[in-house]
C-alpha cells in the first residue's frame, strides 16, 4: 500500500500536467484573448512533462535526486495546476481584464519568439550587474575592512558611512545622472552603491566581532598585521560578508530595474518598461520572469559557493 501511495505522489505532476492539457482543449476559448500562431502553453507543459519522466530515468540510479523528486512532486504538481487555472481564468472565461492578463500563450509564445531579443537585452542587463557588482562589492570589503579593523579609519569613517548608507539608491538617480558623462556610467556607480552599503556593514560587523583574544595571540607568535588580517579577522568575518553579498545582490536586481528604465536603451528592466509604454502585459510578465530565474540562479550558486566556503556552517542558512 505504501508503494502505490509512493508512486501515485511521483505521478502526480504527469496527471497535473495530462489534465492541464485536456483543459485547454477540451474547453472553448471565450474568443477575447487574441490567438498565438502554436499552442505555445501545450508545449511548454509537455516539456516540463518530458524533463520529468527524464529526471524520474535518472533518479532510480541516484538516491538523492530520487530523494529531491519525491519531495518536490507535490509542489509540482500544485505550480501546474495553478498554471491550468490561470490558464481557465484568462483564456476561457473573462473574469480578469484581458488587458492586465494575458494567456499563459501569449506570455510563453513571447519567451519563445522573442527569444533572441531578450537573451540580447538580458547579456546587457549581465554586464551593467556584474560590473557594478564587482565595483561596489570590492569597494565595500575594503571600507568594511577598514571600518573593523582600523579603530582610527573606524572613528571617521563610520559617520559617514551611517549618513549616506541608508539613503535609497534610487534618490541618487538625478544626481548620478548629472554628475556622469554617460548613462552607462551612471548606472553602474548606482548598482554599485546598493552593493556597497551591505557589504561594507556587514564586513565591518564581522571583523569587529572578532575575538581579541585571537589578535593578542596571533601577535604573541609574531604574526605581521596583513597575516592578522588575512588568517584571523576575514576568515573570522566570512559568515558575515557572504550575508552582506547576499542583501547586496537583492539591492542590485532592484537597483538594476530602476536605473534601466532611466535612459537605457537595453536591458530587461528597459524591456519590461517598453513593454508596458505599449501596452504589452504578455511581454512585461515575460521579462518578469527572466529576472525572476536570473535572481534566483544567482542567490542559488552563491549558496552554493557559501556551503562550500563555510562547510562548518553549511545548512545554517538554507535558501
């Protein structure tokens, strides 16, 4: 009995996904929706049906994918009954305006044809986060460095860290645009402004928790400050810095969507905004989306990074 209630739970995302399918043809269109070219949202369905089976293959020679599977398979199924409804809601009937709601076909049918445009826009969007990521990243594990480390640096420092930190990145737009020769420029000293911030507070925060017994002992044995510095204070404060990378990467996709849609030309948060000026909602919740995996993908592999850094702590925090 407990075998068949097993295997029932791992079909139930290919009974969810089967019915999603017989819905969608089986009852009529209300005719207002306007049609895609394909039933883009059928094989969007039939995808995720497919990767499924495949990945049920492979988890009956790995324990722990076969592990993951039977966990994950009810919230699988509730995600594709959920998309059968919105599909029902939007497509069949009218009961939400079609204007704020388009299909799931049209929204999937954007992924897919607009595929090369967005993955254009989505490489730019990249190279403005990294490179104001890394700046603002690498600025503030220096500040912070300083700030706990160094009581003098600390003593005129902190104040204006505490004054100008809180501030919300977005209220510096009109000033970074002036300032800046370019957009480009702008937006970067922004993205890197939001990362700054959590970074530097929390570095600052780790290192000052450090021990002193473990300086005074580390000096008795001769160690130089740099040695201090790199073997006592950073590994001490690494908890706390990866907490900062974490609030600053959350700072940055928010940042990114502001500055994007000030005078950019590309970009997803450019996309999403365009999309809206011409009334295309299936576009807006396509970039929607993107930026929702991107986010998602990167907060994963940097748990995953911490996890592999920290492996006393690894699970303490979980994502």
């Amino acid at each position: 009995m407990k075998k068949l209630i097993k295997l029932l739970r791992l079909l139930l995302p290919l009974i969810a996904a089967a019915l999603t399918v017989i819905t969608y043809y089986v009852i009529p269109d209300s005719g207002k929706q306007k049609p895609t070219e394909h039933p883009y949202f059928v094989y969007t369905v039939a995808a995720a049906a497919a990767v499924y089976i495949i990945l049920g293959i492979i988890s009956a020679f790995n324990k722990n994918l076969k592990k993951y599977i039977f966990e994950q398979a009810p919230f699988i199924t509730g995600t594709v009954l959920f998309l059968m409804i919105l599909n029902v809601v939007t497509t069949k009937t009218e009961l939400l305006p079609i204007l704020y709601f388009p299909s799931p076909d049209k929204v999937t049918g954007i992924l897919i044809e607009q595929r090369v445009s967005l993955l254009q826009n989505l490489g730019s969007s990249l190279g403005l986060l990294v490179t104001g990521f890394a700046a603002g990243g690498s600025v503030g594990f220096l500040t912070g460095l300083a700030l706990g480390y160094n009581k003098k640096v600390g003593y005129w420092l902190n104040p204006v860290t505490k004054f100008i930190g809180p501030i919300p990145t977005t209220a510096w737009i009109p000033l970074a645009l002036s300032v800046f020769p370019t957009t480009q420029g702008a937006n970067i000293f922004l993205i890197a402004f939001a990362v700054w911030f959590p970074v530097t507070l929390m570095t600052s925060s780790g290192i000052q928790s450090t021990s002193q017994v473990h300086f005074e002992v580390s000096s008795t044995l001769g160690a130089s400050t740099l040695y201090r510095i790199i073997h006592v204070a950073i590994p001490n404060a690494m908890p706390s810095i990866f907490l900062g990378i974490f609030y600053g990467t959350v700072s940055s996709f928010a940042t990114l969507m502001a500055v994007e849609m000030n005078g950019n030309s590309s970009g997803i948060g450019w996309y999403i905004n365009w999309q809206k000026q011409v009334m295309m909602y299936d576009g807006v919740y396509a970039g929607l989306i993107i930026i929702a995996f991107l986010c998602t993908l990167i907060l994963t592999v940097l748990f995953k990074v911490r996890d592999r850094v920290l492996i006393w702590q690894k699970g303490v925090i979980k994502w």
